[in-house]
C-alpha cells in the first residue's frame, strides 16, 4: 500500500439483499454465518479478524473484515456489509472512494 501502510484509499462496494443477496445459510471465508446487517468487510488480503475504520462522505464505521474478495476484476478492492455501507451512506450509490485505517486484529 502506497504511503502509510496503516491507511489507505479503496473503491468500495457492498453485498447482502438486492439481486446478489446471499442466502440465509451462507457462511463467509472465516466460517461464520453471513449475516447482511453486522459490521463486516471481505478483502483478498487482509488478515480475517483484522480491524478497520471505513470513512466516505464524513461518516466512518469500525469494521472486522471476514471474508475473502471481492474479485480482482471487478476493480474494488473492499466489500461492506449492506449494514456497514449504510452506516456511512454507501447504499445509494452503491459503490464508492473510501478511507480505510487498519485499527489492528479482533
């Protein structure tokens, strides 16, 4: 990550409900039952269990990343739980720059 690596700018998206919902009994990469509403994140890389403290448009929400993805070809490099991305108004566009500080492992 380019500057200080505790800190950087991602394209973010989100997933739980609309047309991709998951299904009632999905479990994410740590082994955990999905759940649309909690406060969670998938990143390829980051360690599950890691911290992090998601900003965009002047809210922000402490987040624990869980999952694995999203796909390197969709150009985003963090997904949100529908309930985190509405925390910070990422619902309505669906997509967008975000603030990520890594806040250290759960």
């Amino acid at each position: 990550m380019p500057g200080d690596a505790r800190s950087f700018v991602a394209n973010a998206s989100y997933y739980g409900g609309g047309p991709r919902k998951y299904e009632p009994n999905s479990h994410t990469a740590s082994g955990e039952q999905f759940n649309q509403w909690g406060l969670t994140a998938a990143h390829r890389t980051l360690p599950i269990g890691t911290r992090l403290r998601v900003s965009h448009g002047g809210r922000s929400v402490v987040v624990r990343v869980n999952d694995r993805g999203p796909a390197a070809w969709t150009g985003r490099s963090l997904d949100l739980s529908r309930g985190a991305a509405s925390a910070i108004g990422l619902i309505s566009s669906g997509i967008g720059a975000v603030r990520v500080q890594v806040l250290g492992r759960s």
